[in-house]
C-alpha cells in the first residue's frame, strides 16, 4: 500500500525536456548559429583588443576612475593599483581582461533585457504576476543546469558562458525596476499626470529618475552575478579566471589555485565599489 | 457663466459598481452599501456650479470624499457616472488626447505633501508642466521664472526641494500650477501639511495672488477656519454627499442639517463675521438742516442718548449727546456745530469681529462703520457680545 509509486509509471519529464531542448535547438539553428558565430568572433575580438591594452595603462585609467568615483578619495584608488599590479605580476592579465569582457558583455545584455521587463512589470498586475514565478525559477535552479541547454544551442565557449549568465544574473534587474518604480510616492505619480504628461513622459521623466537608486542597486546585485558565473562558465570551456580556478582544481594545485581566485576576488571589488558609486552619486539630491 | 459644471458624479470604488449605484438610487448609505457589495463609495453624485474667478471650498471630515471628487475633476480617477463640464467640455467623456490638453492649459494641481520632483532644481519643477508639452527651454525657464518670483521664491531656482521648508516647497508646488497659467488651481489640503502660522500666511498670500489672479480655485480643507478664511463659496460633504452649498456666512449662521451644524459649532465666530455682518442702519440727522431740537427730538423717540450727524452727501461729521442738545437748546444755539463730537471710534466694513469688540468695550458710543467718508451703520456693544454667543440678528448679503 505505501509503496504505491511502483505501480505508477515514471514521467519522462527528463525526456521531455531533453526532446523539447533538441527541437528547440534545431529549429532555431538558423538564429544560434549567427548568433554563435559572429557575435562569439566580435566577442573575442572585444576581449583581445582589451588584453592588447598595455596593463599600465588600463591600471591608471581604472585608478583615475576610481578616484573619482569614490568622491576623490584615495582608498579605492589605491586599492585597485596594488590588485591590478598584482594580478598582473602573476602572469593572469590576460586572464583578467577575458573575464572582464565576459562579465561586461553578459551585465550589459541583462540590464538590456532586464530594464524593459522590469518596465512591463511595473506597469501591468497581469506580467507581474506571470513574470514573479518565472523569476523565482531562474534565480532557485542551480546555475549548473542552465549550461547544459546553453551548451546544446550555442556549443562551447564564451557565448554559452553568456547565456548561461544572462539567465541567472538578469533576474535583480528585472525585480528591482519594477520594485524601484513601484514604489514611486503615489502623490509624484499624481503630478506627473496632473500636468498632463504622457505615459512615456511619467516614465522617463518622474519614475526611472525616482527608482534609480533601486535599479542599481538590482544591477549591481546583476554584475555580481554574472561576476560569479565566471567559475562556472568555465565548465564549458569560457576562458579567463575561472578556468584557471577549474584547472587548478582538477590538478588539486592549491596555490594556483587561490592565485586565480584571488584575482576574481580583486575584480569583484573593484565593480562592486564601481556600480555603487553610480548608483549613489547623485543621491545628494534625493 | 460656471467655469465648472458638475452633474450627478458619483464614483464607486470595487467590483460591484452597477449594483452599487442601484442601491444609491434606492437611497441606501455608504456603509450598507459597503456591507452589501463590498464597494466604497467615494461620492455620490455631487453636483454643483463653480464660477469664474471664484475660491471655491469643499470641506468635509477624513474620508467623506473630498480628494475622490478633486480628482475626479480633471480625471485622475476616472468617474463612475455623471458629468464635469469645464468650459462646456465634458471631462468625463473626453478622449485621451483632449484630456492631456484640459489637464496641460486649463487646470493645475497642488498637492498636500508638495509632490515636487526631488531630483529637479526649484526652476525644473516649476517648469514641469511647460516642459510636458514641449515648450522650447527658454520660454519655459522665462515664465516659470515669472511664476518664482511671483510667490517670492525668485532666488531659490537652483536649490533643490530637500533644501528648502515645508513653506517654500509648497509655494514652489504653487508657483508650478501657476505657470502654465491654467483657469482652474485644484488645491487638495495644499496648506494641511504646514504649522498653523506658516499656514496663516500661506492663506493670506493666497488671497493676495488670487486679487491680481483672479482663477478660478477649488481648495479641499477638513479646517472650517480654513475654509471660512479663504472661501467664497463653501461645500460641505458628508459620506460622499455635498450637504450644503453656500457663502460662508450661511453655512455659519443657516446650516442645513445637524452635521453642518456639528461641524460649525466650535467656530470661533469672532473670526469669522465682520463689521458689515453685525451693524445696523443708524439713526441720523443732517448737520445742513437740523438744529439741537430735532436731534433731542429724535433721541427721545428712539430712546437713545446720541445720534450720529451726517451732512446732506450722507459724510459722516461726528455725533451729539441728549445732554449737550439740552443745554444748547437753553442757550438758543440753532447749529449743530457748537456741540458736534468727533472721537466716535470708526471702522472698515471689512474689519472681524474680535478686532470690533475691544473697541466696543472701550467705547461710550457705537462704533461707526465707515466707507469712503459715509457712515454705513453702526455697531452697538450688545450686537458684538451677542452675535459671539451664536444669537441676534446677522446682516447676510455679502458686503
Ligand atoms: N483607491 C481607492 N480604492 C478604494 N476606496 C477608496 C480609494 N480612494 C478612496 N477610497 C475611499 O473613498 C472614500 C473617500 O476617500 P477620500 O480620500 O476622497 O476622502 P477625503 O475626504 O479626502 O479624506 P481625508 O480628509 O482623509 O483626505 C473613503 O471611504 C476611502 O476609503
Ligand atoms: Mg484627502
């Protein structure tokens, strides 16, 4: 009686999946396929170009840049010369600018994608409540699992690594606009109407200004993901840091391995501190 | 001409609308309505008249519907049933495209809490609603600039809302309903969020735009001082109904029904009625024609001991006694001249009662009320202490 699962057959859900993952692939093969293509090339030439940038100069460009950013103070600054010098000191510059480029590219598309969503959602109860799951799905299922389509579509590599990004580290985005804009004080809204503003007028003039800080605060939570895909997207063979680390471990170097590590923890830092700093800039007058 | 026609607007938060106007009609209250359907009503089909140039209140306690009906007036809830008329367009019916530019050109709002945009600089908020329909960027900068100065804020333009007091940000909320120049100002509890002095001169500089303005301004208040203070007109609503319509001496002196009367009885009258609401017509004579007979004549049949003395274009020229009538009479002086006093205390028609009864009380003699050089009336001591008490006769027309 208790048993009463072996009387009932197994759904093939992995089958299932599988199935709909292998048509999927193939119908769209004719969209993958560029995608895979030209825009994996533009990738690398993007990433080689940045590793063809004389180190020293790139350390001062992000040195100024800190200096700036953190309201000319010289603690960021300071820090992001003795990291870089040292990443490079340890033969993983070009490792570094490769990470780099990935987890720019893949914030970058996820802000692209996510804003507008996170817009829709806002602006609509029924895509909120569409929406919500989905992104619970995302953001619960282990970051592992999303490499195996991402491998079946776009093969090995960086742009696998990208997509497999773009899934996990989007999520915050979307959340945080439509939170950010949500939260607009009704009376602002009411203003902004009152005047006789358009909806696209309320939107870019009253509520994205409002919700800043709240977007980016959900893009930086977004950069830190796709920061923390650089491990994992190494699995399938995206190149820089991670791979380091995951060659290190399958070598059971501990050394080389905390080096590399290392090297992820310096440029974590270093785009925290930057995408803080533009969400608090003009906070002086909020 | 109204400037604004409303008609039967009623307007039902929730799912059961129909059937919630239904048992409107069938004249069931708000709360059995409430129980019955779950839908609240917001109003429930006002309709009244505002007129060109007018202040017109609309008071009412927390939650009988004041801010529901203020925005029912240019739409940002959008009515249930019935018709606003601004200019002899129907709002309610009106396309999205016309109620863009009804809200841009004809009617602006303040706001309670300010509602200013905290990321903009003073001139950028003024400037919002020129920006939103696409006014070039000097233009605006030189008419919202116009409308700073004109609540004295001409020196703030490049600070930030955070920057300033409550007071300045709510005359920067004025000054940008201002400068689109619109015919309507929609003002919801715009002074409820500031301290009581801060909120005295806001009403004051109110009343002074609005003599050089002279819009056309529905101002929402739960305060009655308030809303006797600034009010031309005032509507009384209760649970979504308008109660009363009516100068604020007739909701004071003849409210309509026990919640109007609730409402008006902790009224300070002192601030409220004026010298034209309490004098009387005065007693007489003509420095031009009549001698000391006439004057005790007079004084005797009314039974008073002065009588004011006017010249034949009605100037007020002083007054006499029943005693110095006498004694002029015994030494055969025929002129009024000789015995004329002059230090009768005098005042404006406009002057409030509170003002009026120090005077009184210091005074032997009415006080006179005066105009241009002619005596409108008089006041006599008891008229003050009772129509403080709530009683005696109140002169009603609108001086
Ligand atoms: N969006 C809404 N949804 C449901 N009910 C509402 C909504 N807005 C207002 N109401 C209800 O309508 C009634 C009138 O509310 P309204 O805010 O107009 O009152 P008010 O006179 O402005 O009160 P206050 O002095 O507190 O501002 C109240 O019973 C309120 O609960
Ligand atoms: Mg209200």
């Amino acid at each position: 009686m208790l048993n009463f699962m072996e009387n009932i057959e197994e759904i093939p859900l992995a089958e299932w999946v599988s199935k709909a993952t292998g048509i999927v692939s193939d119908s769209f093969a004719f969209l993958f396929d560029p995608i895979k293509n030209e825009f994996g090339d533009g990738l690398e030439s993007f990433a080689d170009m940045l590793a063809a940038v004389p180190p020293v100069i790139v350390i001062l460009l992000v040195a100024v840049l800190a200096f700036f950013l953190s309201g000319k103070r010289f603690g960021l600054a300071a820090f992001s010369i003795v990291g870089l010098l040292l990443v490079w000191n340890q033969g993983l510059w070009e490792e570094l600018m490769l990470s780099f480029s990935l987890v720019l590219v893949a914030s970058l598309l996820s802000v692209i994608i996510g804003v507008p969503i996170g817009i829709l959602m806002s602006k609509s109860k029924i895509a909120e409540n569409i929406i919500t799951p989905v992104l619970d799905f995302m953001q619960t299922m282990p970051a592992f699992v999303y490499l195996i389509p991402a491998v079946a579509f776009f093969s090995i590599g960086m742009v696998p690594g990208i997509f497999a990004s773009l899934i996990f580290a989007t999520p915050p985005t979307v959340r945080l606009t439509n939170l950010g804009i949500r939260q607009v004080s009704e009376e602002l809204v009411e203003a902004a109407e009152a005047f006789g503003s358009t909806g696209a007028q309320k939107l870019f003039k009253v509520e994205l200004p409002m919700a800043k800080t709240t977007i980016m605060a959900g893009i930086n939570q977004t950069v830190m993901l796709a920061l923390s895909m650089v491990v994992i997207a190494s699995m399938i063979g995206a190149p820089g840091l991670g791979r380091e680390v995951l060659s290190a471990l399958q070598r059971a170097d501990v050394g080389t391995g905390f080096v590399a590590g290392l090297g992820i923890v310096i440029l974590a830092i270093i785009i925290d501190r930057f995408t803080q700093s533009f969400s608090l800039k003009k906070g002086t007058n909020i | 001409m109204p400037v604004i026609k409303v008609e039967g607007l009623s307007k039902v938060f929730g799912k059961n609308v129909k059937q919630a106007l239904k048992l409107l009609e069938e004249g069931k209250t708000k709360e059995e309505i409430l129980k019955q359907t779950g839908s609240t009503v917001g109003v429930n089909r006002a309709s009244f008249e505002v007129e060109a140039g007018e202040i017109f209140v609309i008071m009412g306690l927390s939650g009988s519907g004041k801010s529901t009906l203020v925005r029912l007036l240019n739409r940002l809830i959008d009515p249930t049933e019935g018709h606003v008329i601004v200019d002899g367009e129907d709002l309610a019916t009106m396309n999205k495209k016309d109620l863009l530019r009804v809200r841009r050109t004809k009617m602006s709002m303040v706001f309670q809490k300010f509602g200013l945009f905290p990321f903009r600089s003073i001139l950028e908020n003024t400037e919002y609603g020129l920006e939103v329909q696409g006014i070039a960027k000097e233009e605006r900068s030189k008419k919202a600039r116009a409308s700073l100065e004109m609540v004295g804020l001409g020196n703030y333009v490049d600070q930030y809302p955070s920057q300033l007091s409550g007071g300045m940000q709510q005359r920067v909320g004025l000054a940008r309903a201002l400068a689109n120049d619109p015919e309507v100002l929609l003002m919801d509890e715009a002074f409820s969020a500031l301290d009581p002095l801060i909120r005295k001169e806001m009403q004051d500089e109110l009343l002074d735009l609005q003599d050089t303005m002279k819009k056309t301004i529905i101002f929402i208040t739960h305060d009655l001082d308030e809303a006797l203070r600034i009010g031309d007109k005032i509507a009384l609503m209760k649970d979504g109904s308008i109660v009363q319509v009516g100068s604020p001496e007739e909701i004071l002196m003849n409210p309509a029904n026990d919640y109007v009367e609730k409402f008006v009885e902790d009224v300070d009258r002192s601030k409220v009625l004026t010298a034209y609401n309490i004098m009387k017509r005065p007693e007489t004579v003509n420095i031009d024609k009549h001698g000391p007979r006439v004057a005790l004549e007079r004084m005797q049949k009314e039974g008073i001991s002065t009588i004011y003395v006017t010249d034949s274009k009605r100037n007020l020229r002083g007054y006499v006694t029943a005693d110095d009538a006498v004694v002029a009479l015994r030494s055969d002086v025929t002129n009024l001249t000789a015995i004329l006093k002059t230090d009768a205390p005098s005042v404006p028609k406009d002057t409030l009662m509170n003002a009026i009864f120090d005077i009184s009380h210091n005074s032997p003699v009415p006080i006179t009320v005066v105009e241009d050089g002619k005596l409108l009336g008089i006041i006599v001591r008891g008229a003050v202490i009772s129509a403080l008490a709530g009683q005696g006769e109140v002169n009603l027309t609108h001086a």
